[in-house]
C-alpha cells in the first residue's frame, strides 16, 4: 500500500507541475500582448483587488505593531527598554505570587472536621498526620501547634500565633520588589522627560529661535517615557492590589480557623482529662 501512495503522489506532482508549466506557456503570450497594447490593462484591475484585500484584513495588527515600533524608538530605547526591564520583572512576580497564593488555599471546614475526627480516634499523632498530608499554611499552622500539646494549652495557643506570623511573611515574600517596580517604572519615566526637555531647551540654544518644529522631537521623548512609565506602574499596581486582597482573605482564614482548632483541642484536653 505504501507503495501506491507514493507512486499516486509521484503522478500528481507530476500532472500539477506539467499543469503549472503549460498554464506559465499559455500565460507568457498574453502577457507579450498586453505589453503590446497598453489599452487593454483595464481587466487587470479585479487581481490588484484580491490582492489588496489579505493585506486590509492584518492591516490593524500591523498598523499597531508599527506605531508601537516606533514610539518605541522615538521615546528613547534606553529608557523605554528599562522601563519595559521593570514590566517584565514585576509581572514575573505577580505571577509567582498568584501562583503560590492560589495553591495555599485549603478547605478549613473539612481540615477541622478531619482533625476532629482524627482526634476522636487516634489522639493528636492521627490528627498530626491529617495535617501533614495537607497542603497549605493552615495545616502548617495546625501541625506546629499540636506537636506541642503535651506542653499545655497555652503553648499551643502561643504556638499557632507565632507560626502564622511566619506563614504571613511567607504568603507576603516578593511584595517589597514589586512595590519597588511599581515606583521605579513612573520614576525612569520622568527621568526621560527631563532629558528630552533638557534636549529640547539644547536646540532652542543652538538655533537660537523658539519654534514648534525644534522643541517637538525633545518633547516627544518626554511624553512617550512618561506614557510608558505610567501605564506599568498602573498595571503593576492592579496586580499588587488583587495579590493583597488574597493575602487578606487567606490571613482571615488562618485566623478564624486557628481558634477553632483550639476550641477542639480544648474540648480534646477535657476529654482526656475525665478518662
């Protein structure tokens, strides 16, 4: 079978390539006669149609990828490549912090309900395992304070409050760098408008004459580095914010949940106290 479908694709390369060969010789011709006669080049005009029209189709994205292009050269490459430095960075770290805050989620009602359990059947090293193979800084929280049960009540209540304070530095890890990209992006901004303002008012000495035409290129560059610094910082700054909104929730929920586990591990001690 093999066989045959290479001969079939060896005979219709064939026939398409003698089809193209003979349409190029009935084509050559024609062409000979149109350069005869100019006259008759008016029937040409529907193929300069079908090809305008792929190109009317992309003409938006190209249209914007070329002023993109060349704002970009026209602000400065070397303060719109930092400032686009700032963008990747700081996005980067969103996108970490996004990632780790989204995984550390964990369903406290069904943790607690399974600690609870756990200690109803096999006391605190169980319900030590059901924290261990739990994800998240909760569990976290609720194995360091109950690996320290038989030193009281109140060293695990101590415990748990030192432990999610660490967890709250962890879930908080990177937030200084992006805050600093946040800052600097608008700052190298408005450091290239003053150097495109100090480039304008150096032309205006040279020429001596204060017009549109010398001033504009020097106030270019100051506009597009600012533009360009604002909009990261703005962009940097709606994630900074959506990523505090997380850490808020999930403090909340640490919180919440660790009193009560003490409630249980409190119900626990009595338990254990009458036997």
């Amino acid at each position: 079978m093999k066989k045959v479908f290479a001969t079939l694709t060896v005979l219709a390369m064939l026939t398409f390539g003698s089809a193209a060969v003979y349409a190029q010789e009935e084509a050559a011709p024609a062409q000979e006669a149109a350069v005869e006669n100019v006259d008759e080049v008016a029937p040409e005009a529907p193929v300069a149609e079908e090809v305008e029209a792929p190109a009317q189709e992309d003409g938006g994205i190209v249209a914007l990828h070329k002023v993109l292009k060349t704002k970009f050269i026209e602000g400065g490459a070397g303060f719109m490549a930092l400032t686009l430095v700032c963008l990747v960075f700081g996005l980067a770290l969103c996108i970490e912090r996004i990632i780790y805050l989204s995984l550390s989620k964990t369903n406290t009602k069904a943790l607690l309900e399974n600690i609870e359990k756990a200690l109803k059947e096999g006391g605190i090293e169980k319900a030590l395992d059901v924290c261990r193979n739990t994800r998240g800084p909760v569990a976290s929280i609720f194995y360091q304070g109950l690996s320290r049960y038989d030193e009281g009540i109140d060293v695990v209540e101590k415990t748990v409050a030192s432990y999610g304070g660490v967890q709250l530095g962890l879930l908080e890890k990177n937030l200084s760098w992006i805050s600093l990209f946040i800052s600097i992006a608008p700052s190298l901004g408005f450091l290239g408008t003053i150097i495109g303002m100090i480039a304008a008012f150096d032309k205006i000495q040279q020429v001596g004459d204060i017009s549109a035409t010398v001033v504009a290129g020097g106030i270019k560059v100051a506009l597009l580095t600012t533009l360009l610094g604002l909009i990261i910082a703005i962009v940097l700054q709606l994630f900074y914010n959506y990523i505090l909104s997380l850490i808020e929730g999930l403090v909340n929920e640490m919180e919440d949940s660790s009193i009560s586990l003490l409630d249980i591990v409190v119900e626990y001690d009595a338990a254990q106290k009458k036997k």
